[in-house]
C-alpha cells in the first residue's frame, strides 16, 4: 500500500505544478481579450480599407461608364448628322436633275412646236 501511495505521489507532484492557476486563468482571459480587441481593431481597419477600395473603383467604373455613354451619344449624332448630310446631297442632286430635265423638256417641246405663221402685210 506504501508502494501504491507513493506512486501516487509522485504523480500528483509531477502533475500538480503544471495545472493552472487563477491567476494563470486570469493572465490567459486578459491575453485573450486583449488579442480579441487587437482583432476586433484589425478587422475594423481592413473592413474601411476594403470599402475605400470598392467606392474607388465604383468612381472609377462610373466615370468610365459615363465616358463610354456620353460617347457613344456624340457618335449617334454624328451619325446622324452625316446621314442628314448625305441624304440632303442626294436630294438636292436629283431635284437639280429634275429640274434641268423639266428645263429640257421645256426648250424641247418649244423647238419642236412650228413656229407661228407671221403676220400678213395688209394691202
């Protein structure tokens, strides 16, 4: 039984000074709040840092949209501009035509028509 106890002695002094204490629990809960904190105030940082970012490149994204959009508006009127332009050549070229045909008809049909007997001198 002496045998038995002392083992069992010599366990608990082997096992006893590496326990935990209160105030080895205390020491950890402080560390751990404090490393708590430290990553509450990290992940506060990277949070703003993040969104700074993503409003940046939101800017970024807006002025571009409205680069291409207003852009893209300008080539539309262009575009239009030049079809106007083309399609008021067109017509002022066939009315021309027209008008020089309608001319020719006109010189035409005059040259084709006999011309009036002439008064006869009276006796």
């Amino acid at each position: 039984m002496d045998k038995r106890l002392s083992i069992l002695e010599m366990r608990f002094d082997t096992v006893l000074p590496t326990l935990a204490t209160k105030a080895d629990l205390a020491e950890l809960r402080t560390e751990i709040l404090t490393a708590q904190e430290r990553l509450r105030s990290d992940f506060n940082v990277a949070q703003e840092k993040l969104r700074s970012e993503i409003l940046n490149a939101m800017r970024e994204m807006q002025s571009s949209l409205l680069m291409w959009i207003v852009s893209t508006m300008v080539a539309m009127f262009l575009g239009m501009v030049g079809l106007f332009l083309s399609i008021s050549s067109t017509m002022m070229e066939t009315t021309e035509r027209m008008v020089q045909t309608h001319i020719r008809g006109i010189q035409d049909a005059r040259e084709a028509q006999p011309a009036p007997p002439s008064p006869s001198p009276s006796p």
